[in-house]
C-alpha cells in the first residue's frame, strides 16, 4: 500500500515538472564563429565522405554517422559528450551491442509466419509458438538501443550520436568486425582534423581532455 500510494503521488508531482524550471536556451554564436564551424564541418565531413568511398567495400562504413557528431564537436566544443574519449568507447561500445545482437535469430512469434513477419510487432506475444523462431527485428532493435544508451550511462562515455550505431549493427548484418576498424579509423581522422583546425580559433579549444578518468 505504501509504495503504491508513493508511486501515486510521483506520478502527481511530476506534471509539475511539465512546465520546466525557467532556464535559458544556449546563446547563439557569432557569425565569425559560424563561418568558422561551417569551414571545419565542411573540410572534415568532404574527407571522410572521400573515406567512405575509397575504402574496400567489406571495410564500408556510412560516413552519415559522423554528422551529429560534428555537430557537437565543432558547435559545442567543450561539452564532455565531444570529447575523444566519448566519441571512441561510445562508438566501440555500440557496434559490439549492435554486433552481439546480430547473433540473435530473426524471426516472428506466431506459428506459420512467412519471411515479412520478422517485423510483426509486440501483438503477436501471444501467440508465441513454443518450438522458438526467433526475435522480430524491431525487438532486436529496441534491445540494442537500450543496451547501447543505457551502457553508456553506466560507463560514462556518453557520446549521443553513437547511439544510432548499435540500431544500425543490430538491423545490418553487412556491418561486421571489418567495419570496427573503419569507424576507428574515421574516429581518428575526425579527432586529429577537429584538434588541429579548432586551435587555430581564439575562442576554442579541443580537446578538454583525453581520458578524463573519473571511476
């Protein structure tokens, strides 16, 4: 009874919460700083994009992923979630869930499902059949993100645009171990051109640290 009354009036107290609590949004730059931002994203995405189609294909990787991430560093350069050690282990750690996740057999709940139902959704729960078919790919999905996002919250590594990686591995099974070491190497080229472009700026500096170890 207890804890259901304290449930209760969590659940009432948090549409007090609805209305935020009065902070500001974050200022907007300059448009110097603009036009630097647009420079350094341009120059390092163009590379990467030539990356991505020199490369071998069973070393293919999409350079797409890189674009949120160039976001944050280049336009939020001294936020924690940017930094080199974010960007690596929050990549890594994703593609291993995405890469473990793959393992698990597609495949619909029902009896009799044909080679479209691995998307069936939660409604066929059930009519599990008990002789096993696998996991709808939606739910392999879902799982991978979750592990994904929720890893990186308890090893504090949190790098959000990384989080795509372990959705992308889980539904892909063209992205395999080849693909680490592409994604690794793109890591690099993005670390190494964003330090050396973004300290040529008065105004930035990158990166705030290395490891940063706080365990």
């Amino acid at each position: 009874y207890k804890r259901a009354k304290s449930f209760v009036r969590r659940v009432v107290n948090s549409r007090f919460k609805w209305r935020g609590s009065g902070l500001h949004g974050p200022p907007r730059a300059s448009l110097r700083d603009s036009a630097f931002v647009f420079f350094g994203v341009f120059v390092v995405f163009l590379t990467l994009l030539k990356i991505n189609l020199g490369i071998p294909d069973d070393f293919d990787f999409d350079a797409g992923w890189y674009a949120s991430s160039l976001c944050i560093v280049w336009a939020l350069t001294p936020a924690p979630v940017g930094q080199p050690r974010q960007i690596v282990a929050a990549h890594l750690w994703n593609m291993f869930v995405g890469r473990c996740v793959q393992y698990i057999p597609t495949g619909c709940f029902s009896e009799g499902c044909s080679a479209g139902d691995h998307l069936q959704d939660f409604v066929g729960w059930g009519q599990a059949d008990t002789g096993g078919r696998g996991m709808p790919m939606i739910w392999k999905q879902a799982l991978a993100v979750g592990l994904g996002i929720s890893g990186q919250a308890y090893f504090g590594i949190l790098h959000p645009p990384a989080s795509g990686l372990s959705n992308a591995f889980a539904k892909y099974s063209g992205w395999d171990w080849a693909t680490f070491a592409s994604v690794m190497m793109a890591d690099a080229v993005v670390v190494t051109m964003s330090l050396l472009l973004l300290n040529l700026s008065e105004s930035k500096q990158y990166p705030m640290y290395w490891l940063g170890m706080s365990w």
